[in-house]
C-alpha cells in the first residue's frame, strides 16, 4: 500500500493529501493513512488549506477518493504545503478524482482491483460501440460493429456478445479479469430486470439483455437508457464534471435528456425519466412521434430543423442549403447545416436559433425543477454548432428563469462525444456494482 500523499484532480481544483493519520472519507474508510489533512486547490482561490474539515465537507458532498496513484509520487510544490500542519512528510503524486461518484475507496491495493477491466457498451440502431476500460477509466481496447437490426433478436445479441469478447481479446485481458459490463440502450427498459421492453429502432421487445450478458460472461451487467449513460459520462469524466446537479440535452432524430443528481442518474423505480423531448412547449404545435402535439422535439430536434430548412430550400431562401442537399430532409444533417449557415443562410441561422430558443425555454422549467448547476448540451447538432446552440440555450434559459436562479448554472457542450455513453455506461454499470447501498 502507499503510504504518500497524493493529488487529485477534479474540476479544475487539485487536493493535495498528505499521510499519517488514519482518516475516514465518505461513505468508506480510505485505507490505511491515506487521509490526514486536506491542502485545496481551486482555479479561482489558489491553495488553502483545511485539514480536518475538507474531509468533512468533502463526506457531505459524498464525494469519494480513487486512491489510484497514476505517475507514483512526486515532490510538492511549495503552494501546496502552505497550511498543512504537523509537519508531515508530504509527497505529492497524480492520481484521480471523482467527485460525488460514490465509487469510494475500496480497496484498490489489492491485485483484484488493480487486475479487474469493466466493459461499456453503446448499443444504437445502426451500430454498437463496446470499449473495455481498467478500473480507473483509461482505455484498452475498443470493437465498433454494425447493429444488423434486420437479423433479429438473436442474431442481435449474439453479435453484441460477440463484440465484447473481441474487445476483450483484444485488450489482452483474461475474461476473469471483468468486473461488470454496462451497457446504454434506446427505449423504455425494465431497469430493476434489465430487460429491454420496447425499442423500435432495434426491433426489440421484452429481451432479457441483463440475463443474457449476465449468463454469457458470468459477471454482473447493469442496463441504463443510452442518454442518461451519456449525461453520466459526461458528469464522470466530460463537460459536468464535479457538479451537484447536471442536466444534459442532446437534440438528435429527436431531444434527449437526462440528469446526473448527487452522483446518481435520475431514475423512476423501473422505468428511465427526463424526457425532455416530450415537454409541450406549444399546445397547437405540430404533432410528435410520440402522437401528442407540440411536443419539444417536434419543434426542435435536427429532424424538426431538417424539414424547416427543407422548406426554406424549396422557397428559394436557402440557396447554400439547397448546392450542399437541395431540399431532401434524409440529406440534410447538421454538418450540412452547419456549413449552410457559415455560407450566409439566414434563414437556416434563424431556424436553428430558433430551436435553440425553444429548447432554452424549455430548459428554464428544468431549471426552476431541479436547479442544476450545469447544463451540458450534446449530440450532432450542438457539436456541428456549438458556439451557437450554447449561446442562444444560455440567453434563452436566463430570459426566461426567475431572477435569483439567473447565474446559478453554466451551459457547456459536451466534451466526449461519442465516448460519452459507452464511458458513462461502463462507470454506472461499476457503481452500481460496487456499491448498490448507494442507491
Ligand atoms: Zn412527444
């Protein structure tokens, strides 16, 4: 076991810990003397120092230490002993912070910590992601198949199955080594049950997918929906790091949202929620997938701004548009729209705009709800625009929240992209896991 102090990183703030007293931390003890007094480091407030009650404050805010010393340990700088007491020998190292995961400081010094890998997967309509990770989240290996929707269920799973198995191979480590596997997938789920009720794009009703991976490879699987694997992710390791309460947006074919509340997905007792999508943001608007009317994504989502910039093209006011797609809805994606816009479009700039400013407005009711302290805004779309849909959703949420809530939350793009739901689900799929009394 190591017996240095060490650093974490975490949203900006580096934690120095320095040894010798046996300190507990959240919800477990961190072994050993990891823990005695805490020297803080924030981006705005420089070092200071709070032995004792940095630990507290940190247990409140269930935050949790990693003890996974990365590059071994190193002299500190100077700032960074300012305030610590005691004398202690101090030794600094990198290493890994998470807060508010509850992955907690379980025995890591053991070989079976340090040996064991968990596996994300990404399971969408047209092609699944599966990455296998060591404990602490960096990446061995990864396999990307097409998802063959039209071969059926079972030809399905057996080539999800199969894809982790190469992603394992390739990684190099022994199927023993695989702690758990999570895995994000679309539509209503049987959470408790891990079982996929309803996911037409897949063609899959009432599959046991928890049971299957469960028996294929005898270790635990987790199931969660796809977007809330994202947001989770991205509060893990991406854009809402280190935050209390985060919201995530992701407008597609339709809007996704989730939430990331105290280091938890925001969950019903079986089924996934956040359903942003389908907010009504106007009563007579036009009618959604999901058959009532004016839903958010019927106004708002890429194929909603699709089928506008369409028109605009068959008016004659989108002639950039119509050189790069003319005015097939299918062709028009967001890079195309992106680059529509940086050609002079108005019209297109105003369609987006405009469905930025709905989603904002819409955004402001979630704000009021859960007061989160940051939105993260993902998918396609923001990521061919971003500078545009953070600005327009961050002015739109202001003008449209009561006053005090004003200030109390950032819009931020996502930063993991693709990564997002296959990191997030595999970190889920280890926390609950490893500690399901969080729950
Ligand atoms: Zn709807």
């Amino acid at each position: 076991m190591r017996r240095s102090a060490t650093t974490w990183r975490c949203a900006g703030a580096t934690v120095g810990v320095v040894s010798g007293t046996d300190a507990r931390l959240g919800q477990g003890p961190v072994r050993g003397s990891w823990l005695g007094a805490v020297a803080m480091k924030s981006r705005d407030s420089g070092w200071s120092s709070r032995p004792g009650a940095a630990v507290r404050d940190r247990a409140e805010r269930r935050c949790t230490v990693r003890c996974t010393a990365e590059n071994g340990p190193r002299e500190p700088t100077a700032d960074a002993c300012a305030g610590v007491s005691g004398g202690a020998k101090v030794a600094v190292g990198a290493a890994t912070f998470a807060v508010g995961t509850a992955t907690g400081p379980e025995p890591q010094e053991t070989s079976k910590a340090l040996d064991r890998v968990w596996v994300g997967f990404d399971l969408g309509g047209t092609k699944m992601l599966t990455k296998v990770y060591t404990d602490d989240f960096r990446e061995l290996a990864k396999k990307r198949k097409r998802t063959r929707v039209q071969e059926g269920v079972k030809a399905g799973l057996k080539r999800l199955i199969g894809a982790i198995e190469k992603a394992l191979q390739k990684a190099g480590v022994s199927p023993d080594a695989l702690a758990g596997i999570g895995v994000g997938c679309p539509g209503p789920l049987d959470l408790k049950k891990g079982i996929v009720r309803e996911a037409p794009n897949l063609g899959w009703y009432d599959v046991p997918l928890k049971k299957e991976l469960e028996d294929a490879f005898g270790c635990p699987a987790v199931i969660c929906n796809d977007v809330d694997a994202g947001v989770y992710g991205e509060y893990r390791f991406g854009a809402g790091r280190g935050g209390r309460c985060v919201v995530g947006v992701f407008p597609g074919t339709g809007i996704g949202g989730g939430c990331v509340y105290r280091g938890k997905i925001v969950q019903g007792e079986r089924l996934s929620c956040m359903e942003i999508g389908h907010i009504v943001v106007e009563p007579e608007g036009p009618r959604c997938g999901c058959g009532q009317r004016g839903c958010l994504e019927a106004i708002a989502s890429r194929l909603a701004i699709a089928a506008a910039a369409a028109q605009a093209v068959h008016r004659g006011q989108a002639p950039a548009l119509k050189k790069l797609a003319g005015a097939d809805v299918e062709r028009i994606r967001s890079g195309v729209l992106a680059k529509a816009i940086e050609q002079g479009d108005e019209v297109v700039e105003r369609i987006v705009i405009d469905a930025a400013e709905t989603i904002g407005r819409a955004l402001a009711g979630v704000v009021h709800l859960l007061a989160p302290d940051a939105i993260v805004l993902g998918g396609g779309l923001v990521e061919a625009m971003p500078r545009l849909f953070v600005k327009t959703v961050q002015a739109a949420v202001d003008r449209h929240v009561l006053k005090t809530f004003r200030g109390t939350y950032r819009v931020a793009c996502a930063e993991l992209g693709d990564d997002a739901t296959v990191r997030g689900a595999a970190a889920w799929a280890r926390d609950r896991i490893l500690r399901p009394d969080t729950d």
